[in-house]
C-alpha cells in the first residue's frame, strides 16, 4: 500500500465521518420539531375536550 492510498483512505474516512455527524444534527433537529408537534396536539386535545365539557355543561344547565 503506497502512501496515496492511505491518504485516501483518510480522506474518505474524514468526509464519512463528517457526513455521518451532520446527519445525526438533521435527525436531531427533526425530532426536535415532531416533539414540539406532539406537545402542540396534547395541548389543542386538551383544549377541544375542556370546550367540549364547558359546552355540555351550559347545555345541561339552561
């Protein structure tokens, strides 16, 4: 093995380890946002279930 190999080998093991951690930020990133999401739906569950209580509620009463 000649030394040009081995700086491509090097050279292909940098950019893959690279692209292999700015993967990892994106998927980071990407649950980060379905989190937030989820957090949103509870949220907006628990929101339309309180109108729908308070609604229910009015109707009984009046």
């Amino acid at each position: 093995m000649n030394e040009d190999d081995k700086i491509q080998r090097a050279v292909r093991r940098t950019v893959g380890i690279a692209a292999l951690k700015r993967i990892r930020r994106i998927v980071d990133v990407d649950n980060e946002l379905e989190a937030g999401k989820q957090r949103w739906a509870r949220r907006l569950g628990v929101l339309f279930m309180l109108a729908a209580v308070l609604v229910l509620a009015w109707m009984l009463i009046r």
